[in-house]
C-alpha cells in the first residue's frame, strides 16, 4: 500500500497563490493516478484535479481550471497542487488520494488511499 502525507496549506489573501504537496510512502507511487479532492467547510468533499500515472494526462474541476495545476515528480514520489488567483471559496482541507485508472477520476469511490489533508484558508 501506499500512505500519503499532504503539506503547504496555510492563510493566503484572495488573488494570491499558494502550493501544497503531498508525499508518498511506497514502493509503487509510479502505479497509481492521483488526484486532489477538497472539502469546504459544511460541504461534501468535491473533485479537484486528477494526474495519470505518468504525468501526461490531467483533468482539472471547471471551477478551478485556469488557475490550479497538478504536477508530479515519480522520482521524489510527490504529487503538488499550484493554486493561483485563489478565491475565498476555494477555502477548504484539502486531501491528496491514488487510485487506479478510471473513467470516473472524478468520484472519490475510486481512490484507494488518502492523505490526512491540509487546510487552505483564503481571506477576502
């Protein structure tokens, strides 16, 4: 199995950028797709962004495609989120997760192991 540690969040202003990281321990980290899921407070968790297993195909959420980027380093075992012109609603924790490869990047069902998640607060 793989375990997954996410780190960066923090207090950022509206307009500004923030990047969090999340660290794998594992042998296989190159085998799984991942992705970036945040939940608002009082909100279910949504879908924010999925990488595939080797770098080359990305999706992102329509309400932050544009300004967020999902980038991974297979070598260092790490999976980052770019987080620009942020917004006071993307205030949320935010999880890293991995998963096999699916049609349905999207659903949380289909990620296998998640992070503890990092809190991303955005004043406006």
């Amino acid at each position: 199995q793989v375990q997954l540690v996410e780190s960066g969040g923090g207090l950022v202003q509206a307009g500004g950028s923030l990047r969090i990281s999340c660290a794998a321990s594992g042998r296989t980290f190159s085998s799984y797709a991942m992705g970036w899921f945040r939940q608002p407070p009082g909100k279910e968790r949504e879908f924010v962004a999925r990488i595939s297993r080797n770098g080359g195909i990305t999706y992102y959420a329509d309400s932050v495609k544009g300004r967020f980027t999902i980038s991974r380093d297979n070598a260092k075992n790490t999976v980052s989120l770019q987080m620009n012109s942020l917004k006071a609603e993307d205030t949320a924790v935010y999880y890293c997760a991995a998963g096999g490869s699916s049609a349905r990047y999207y659903s949380v069902r289909e990620y296998d192991y998640w992070g503890q998640g990092t809190q991303v607060t955005v004043s406006s």
